[in-house]
C-alpha cells in the first residue's frame, strides 16, 4: 500500500479559539481538521470542566513546510496568551494527496 509522508499538527486549547484557529488553519494551507472535546491537568493546572467544551483538540495533517508555520504561528501569537499546547507527530498516510496545499477534498 503506498503511504505519504505527512505531519499531524495537534492543538490542545481554549474552546473560545477554535475558530479563530481554524480559519488560520485553513489560511496557512491546512485542507482540514478534526475538532473534539478535551479536559485535563498540566501546567496550568486541571482543565476540566462539568460543561463539554471548555477545552479542544484540534487536530491536522500537512506538509512538513505547513506545519512549521502554524507551530512558529502558535508559539509567537497564542503561547503568551492563552491555555495551549501544540505538538507534531511523523504520520504515513494512505490517500495522502488529499491533505497536500490544495489537495481534493
């Protein structure tokens, strides 16, 4: 099976910028995302909450170019200020066109 190497880029954050990063997401390349539900402990202490969504995960594979930009972006524009963590993980994809800067959706 032919597999493309690719980069998931996860978020973890404040539900209140989910959008906003979403749309940086797609602005800097990005053909997706999947968003879910998080809750926690770390740094900043427990991060949970009774009421879903006070917490995200989200999550995003593309090239390696597009990752490095969106983690430079996060770490200058959203570290400072706000409850995050982002990290990228060497994936193999099958299908993996599809994730490329203007892949098929």
């Amino acid at each position: 099976m032919h597999t493309m190497h690719l980069r998931l880029i996860t978020i973890v954050c404040e539900s209140v910028l989910e959008e906003r990063l979403t749309q940086t997401l797609r602005r800097m390349g990005a053909s997706g995302w999947t968003v879910s539900d998080a809750r926690g402990d770390g740094a900043r202490g427990v991060r949970m909450s009774p009421t879903p969504g006070e917490n995200v995960r989200i999550e995003s594979l593309m090239e390696d170019r597009v990752a490095e930009q969106v983690l430079e972006h996060l770490a200058t524009e959203y570290f400072p200020h706000y409850a995050m963590v982002a990290w990228t993980t060497d994936v193999a994809v099958v299908r993996g066109d599809k994730y490329k800067e203007g892949g098929k959706r």
